[in-house]
C-alpha cells in the first residue's frame, strides 16, 4: 500500500470537514464529490456566487447531494465571522472597524480560514486558483499560527525506495518550498513543526537533525551559527512543550542518514545516522535536495504541505489535478485528526 493509499485509509476512520474555497474550479467540484463518495472527508464547497458549483457538477453529471455549497456574499455566518476577525485583530493589538472586518471577510480564502478557525471545518485545501503568497496571508491572519510559534513552513515526504536495505523509506524534507532564508528562530520552529508532523502524520519518534556543510564544529562561519543557533532554539521548544523528540546539529547531511558515518563524525549523537527529519538551512539547500533525491534515488516527493498554523490549511499547485486535490485533502483529514488528540 502506497503513503497516499495509507493517508486515504486512516482518514476513512474519521471523516472530518473539510472546506474547499474554489468551488468555481472544476476539478475541486469533481474532487469533493469524490472524497464524499470514498468517504474520505466531509466536504464543503465555497462560491463566489450562488449557482456556480451546482452549475459545473450538472455539466460534468455530478452530484452534490450531501455536500453543502456556500457562498460567503450571502452567507447567515459573516457577521460572527467578522467579530471573530475583530476579536483576533484585538488580541494582536489591531482594531478593525466592523464595516472593513465585514468586506474582508467575505473574500473566499479568508472566509475559509474562518471557517476552520471556528471549528465549521476542520482543514483547508485551496490554491488551485489562488497563489500561495495569498494562501498563507489568509490562514495567518485568520487562524494563527501553532501556539508559540510565528512560521508558516512546508515539508516533503520523500519515499524513497531500497535505502540501506529498508523497502520505502519516508523521511521528512523541511523547508524545500516557502522560506527563502530563515532566520535562527523560524528555522528551529521549521524543524519543531516538520517533527510534529512526523509524529502525528507518519507515527515516527521524530528524529530531528539540523543541516550545514559542517558537523559538530568541523568548519566555522555565519551559516553554521545561524544553523547552532536554530538548535538552541528548537531544543528549548522542545522542553517547553515535552515534545520529547531528538534534536541534534549542526551536521553534514551525510553524518544525518548514513550510521557509519554518523558514528565517525558525531559519536554519540542520538540523531546522527538515523535521522528521519531533515531540516535544510535555506530554501537553496532544500529544494535543490529534495529535487536530486527525487531525481538521483528515483525517490516520490508528496508535497508541499503546509505547516505552523494552528489549524490544517494546505496549498495545492494551480496545475493541480483531481487526484492530487484528493490525496491532499486525504492528508488534510489525517492532520486535522491528529491535531485533536
């Protein structure tokens, strides 16, 4: 059974809501049709006018019976979520005046984000007309990020087949897809949700190994002090919320992955040679390592997905297909239930 299969299967155990805002989009339409048929999740299209998704699915034969299809114009919920809107912007120390929260929030994305800030819907799965600059904006302002941290991320899941003789092995790739140059604090809260995510996603002990091009002080610049600095950091969240996870660095990425190595060069370490996640220093570094392990180990990357809110939003690519808005929304689901243990 493949990762997407495995994601479909577990989010068959509990359904959740799951909002998609594009339902103007055909291939959402027909995605949300499928993952209420399979079971999969609880979909909620959003329109931007009344009449648009009823009028794809009669185009394409689909049925939305049991999907509810909402459009944020007319919708009896805007004024609770503009009050809801008003109240975050408060504990932000902003002020919204109710007129400027009510034309904001009618705007679909954000609507959506609200929709899962209140609990109408568990996760978001969006971006297939929207960019994702726009995406993270919505989810940011409207829900917030996990508690103590201020970064949104991304991660892949890298599958990688026959490595070290272990059929499929997935490790977690953060951040290949969203921070250009994080700084010290955004790097170590990458690497804290990329574990999180690990563990409520993929069952893993998360083993969290900071990268550089140097190991444990074999070289010395600016780079491998912002990567220490990061460590620091990490290992203080990881206490202050006993996570317990293992939290190691600076170190090569061979030192990270290959035991012999990670013997030699960090004797000791209970990250190095068997680190499950890899946290890259720039954005540089890991989507240049993500696309080489794709292309040189003939491994699968799934993703990008989205992390460090405190609710599940994903973004999907505009050149998304059916398949791919259900498998996201599938992992989506799964996300949402681990959020709630």
């Amino acid at each position: 059974m493949d990762l997407v299969q495995k994601f479909t299967e577990q989010a068959k155990k509990n359904p959740l809501k799951i909002v998609f805002p594009e339902g103007d989009d055909e291939r959402v339409v027909e995605a949300a049709v499928k993952v209420k048929q399979a079971g999969i999740a609880k979909p909620i299209l959003l329109e931007p006018t009344v009449g648009v998704a009823a009028a794809i699915a009669a185009k394409k034969g689909l049925s939305l019976e049991g999907i509810p299809v909402i459009c944020p114009e007319t919708s009896d919920r805007l004024a609770a979520y503009a009050q809801e809107y008003i109240e975050k912007a408060k504990t932000e120390g902003r002020t919204i005046k109710e007129n400027v929260a009510m034309k904001i929030v009618k705007k679909i994305l954000e609507f959506s984000c609200l929709m899962v800030k209140t609990g109408d819907a568990d996760g978001m799965v969006g971006g297939v007309a929207n960019e994702t600059a726009k995406v993270i904006s919505a989810a940011a302002t409207m829900i917030g990020y996990e508690q103590g941290m201020a970064t949104a991320s991304s991660f892949f899941m890298m599958i990688i087949p026959e490595f070290l003789g272990e059929q499929d092995k997935v490790l977690i790739f953060a951040d290949c897809a969203v921070n250009p140059n994080p700084n010290p604090k955004q790097l170590a809260e990458i690497g804290i949700a990329s574990g999180i995510n690990a563990k409520n996603l993929l069952g893993m002990e998360p083993r969290i190994a900071f990268l550089s091009f140097s190991t444990k002080g074999s070289a010395a610049h600016a780079d491998i002090t912002k990567v220490t600095d990061a460590l620091a950091i990490a290992q203080q969240i990881n206490k202050d919320k006993n996570l317990g996870f293992e939290i190691d660095g600076e170190m090569q990425g061979d030192a990270a992955i290959m035991p012999k190595v990670g013997a030699k060069k960090a004797p000791g370490s209970k990250v190095a040679g068997t680190a499950n996640v890899l946290v890259f220093p720039d954005l540089d570094a890991g989507n240049i390592g993500y696309k080489l392990t794709e292309r040189l180990a003939k491994a699968k990357a799934l993703g990008p997905i989205l992390q460090g809110f405190a609710k599940p939003v994903n973004d999907m690519s505009r050149g998304a297909s059916v398949d791919d808005l259900v498998g996201v929304a599938a992992i989506t689901v799964v996300q949402a239930q681990g959020s709630k243990k």
